[in-house]
C-alpha cells in the first residue's frame, strides 16, 4: 500500500504511451477505432483510485487535507463496485472523469439524500440550456471547420498575409476549432445531468440545483476570462483537476519548488495526450505561460486594487481587458503545435510570427521574477 500508487501510476502512462503509438502506427493509419480516448479517461480513473486509496491507510488520514479526506478510500473496492465505476457507460468514452467516491455516493442516493432530496432531481431549464450549448458549438464548429480551417496555416496564402492578419487567423481558427472539443463535451454533460450524476447540491443563494459537480469546461470563462489562470482552468476541468490533485501537489511533499512542480505536471500531461513532440513544446510553452500569469497576478496586479482589494477604475477594467487579450492571443499561440499534429507545421506558423510569443513570455517572466 505505502508504494502502490506509485506502481499503478508508472504502470498506467507507459500502457497508455504504448496505446498512443499503436494508434498511430496501425489503427490511425487504417481510420480503424479511435480507443485512446477512453484509455485516456480509464488512466484518469485507475490513477485516483490508487492515490486515494493509499491515502486511506490508517496513517495517512490524520496527513490529509479536507478536500484529499474527503476522496479518499479506506476499505478495498469491491470488484463490482470497482469495475462499475471504471466503465460507467456516461462519461467512458469522452469524460469528464470523476471521482470513484462521488461514482459510489451516486449509486447509493447518498449524494441527493445529504440535500434532502429522496430521488434523483431532474431539471428541464438545466437541460435546455445545455442542448442550446450543444447547437452552438456545432455551429461555430461548421463555421471553423469550413471559414477557418486550420489546414490553412500551412498553405502560402497564409504566409504571404501581414504580420497582424496571420496573428488574428491564429486567434479566430483556434478560437472556433475548440469548439470541436466543445460539442463533444456538452453531449457528455447533457447525458451526465440527464442521469443525475452531476448533481451538486443546492445554491444558498437563488435556491437552484447545481449541475456542476461533473463538468468538462466552462466555455464562458475560457473565452472570456481576464488572466491565463481562469482560461486554462476552465478548460477540460476534469483533466486539470487530475493534474492538480495527483501530480502537482504531490510532487510539491518532494519538497519540489512550484516552478519544477508545475513544468513536471504540464509534462505529465503532454505525456497523458500521447508522444506527439508538438504536445511537449505546446505544453513547455503553457508552463512558461503560467508562470508569467502567477508573477503577474502576484506583482502587477496588485497596483489596480485598493487597500481593501476593490478595482481603482477605470485602471482596472482596462487591467482586465488588457489581460483577456494578452491571455487569449498567448494561449491560441501556444497551442498551435498542439492543434496542427505537426511539430513542423507549428514552429513554421510560430516562425512568420517572428517567435513573438516565445520571445516575450520568457522576457516577461525573467523580468518580473528579478522584481520579485
């Protein structure tokens, strides 16, 4: 048990790294089935399970923060309990991933009970609203997938636009094309509140049901957010939440600095997406991009507010405006190799705009660390 995390953890990336290039070295080529998807997800799950039942051991409770007491699993699943959690048909096959004690306080009506509620809660105005989420994304998917699609960046046309016209097709191609990732994720959702699963309790304030505690993003906040922290937080929350939980702060009991510590688990995670090298410069380049975006918060930030911590406008809105467009244009160019499957392709778009993110990230991040 003291080990066994550490086991199952090792054991589970490499299958997976083993399935990512048995995908691209048969199946892919052969437009067979697409399965890493939800090995992918099954990763997710077999990792959790591990950690939180190594938390469970009887010296390690009194350790836990509220949040790692509170997933944590202090008896062996049972096999059925075990397997039913892991393939839960909602969710197998795109996610989002979820926790196995949540998986168990559902199917035991524990989770509506602790609210007062004898059966599972239903809400017509929740599902609609995901279903008008669902058309959306399909019609700005159409929309980027014919007006703008990516196969253009890597045709002459795109090199020989100006210098701020390639700039803004970057921003509006990548912006439509996570719509893809979108759509598929609303259906999931739509199908996770159809069945209950994403219940979460009622809202002290208006009184509503939630229908957040599974969710894969929050496509507001990634289009919309002020800093780089809200955006990629935001975005596939199941995955970050894995990162955070089972890697992050894990590594940080190493007494491994928050720099290494975060740098480690963006490269976990290039190396959960597959072996693709445009994963890990992508991946590299949000590290960077985080880091920028914590200095920021921690030294810029701060000039904006007042004594009480309230915005001096109108400086502040303009702080925060300034913040989403730098934010946005950094994270659609950072992920540019990522989207284009092309290590190549990637670093040629990088290149027509002279290295501009690269460059000024880096210069930004040294220069505020010196401040610091």
């Amino acid at each position: 048990r003291p080990v066994q995390h550490k086991v199952v953890f090792g054991f589970s990336m490499f299958y997976l790294l083993f399935c990512h290039v048995l995908r691209e070295q048969t199946y892919w080529r052969e437009r067979a089935y697409e399965f890493t998807s939800a090995q992918m997800l099954l990763t997710l799950k077999l990792t959790a399970v591990a950690f939180n039942y190594r938390d469970g051991a009887p010296e390690n409770l009194k350790k836990l923060n509220k949040e790692s007491r509170a997933l944590c699993i202090e008896t062996f699943p049972p096999p059925l309990a075990y397997f039913s959690h892991m393939f839960y048909f909602n969710g197998f096959l795109c996610g989002p991933s979820y926790e196995y004690n949540h998986f168990m306080s559902y199917c035991d009506m524990s989770l509506f009970k602790a609210h007062g509620f004898r059966t599972i809660p239903f809400s017509l105005s929740a599902l609609l609203q995901k279903l008008g989420w669902i058309f959306v994304a399909a019609i700005l998917m159409g929309v980027g997938f014919n007006v703008f699609p990516l196969s253009f960046l890597r045709t002459d046309a795109f090199f020989e636009c100006s210098f701020l016209s390639r700039l803004l097709i970057v921003w509006v191609s990548g912006w439509l094309y996570r719509y893809k990732y979108f759509f598929v994720w609303f259906l999931a959702e739509g199908a996770m509140l159809v069945a209950g699963f994403s219940f979460n309790g009622v809202d002290e304030t208006s009184k509503q049901i939630r229908w957040d505690g599974v969710i894969a993003s929050r496509v507001w906040k990634v289009d919309w957010g002020m800093n780089m922290h809200i955006m990629v937080d935001s975005w596939n929350i199941s995955v970050n939440t894995w990162l955070r939980r089972y890697v992050y702060e894990r590594v940080q009991t190493h007494r491994v600095s928050s720099g290494r510590a975060l740098v480690i688990t963006w490269m976990i995670s290039a190396f959960w997406h597959g072996y693709f090298p445009g994963y890990y410069i992508t991946f590299l380049m949000a590290a960077l991009l985080t880091m920028g975006g914590r200095l920021s918060r921690r030294i810029v930030r701060p000039y904006f507010l007042d004594e009480k911590g309230n915005g001096i406008q109108p400086y502040k809105a303009i702080y925060d405006v300034v913040g989403w467009m730098t934010a946005s244009l950094c994270l659609h160019y950072a992920v540019l190799p990522f989207l284009l499957m092309d290590l190549t392709g990637g670093v040629l778009v990088w290149k027509s705009l002279y290295f501009s993110g690269n460059i000024l990230s880096l210069v930004w991040v040294v220069c505020l660390s010196k401040v610091q």
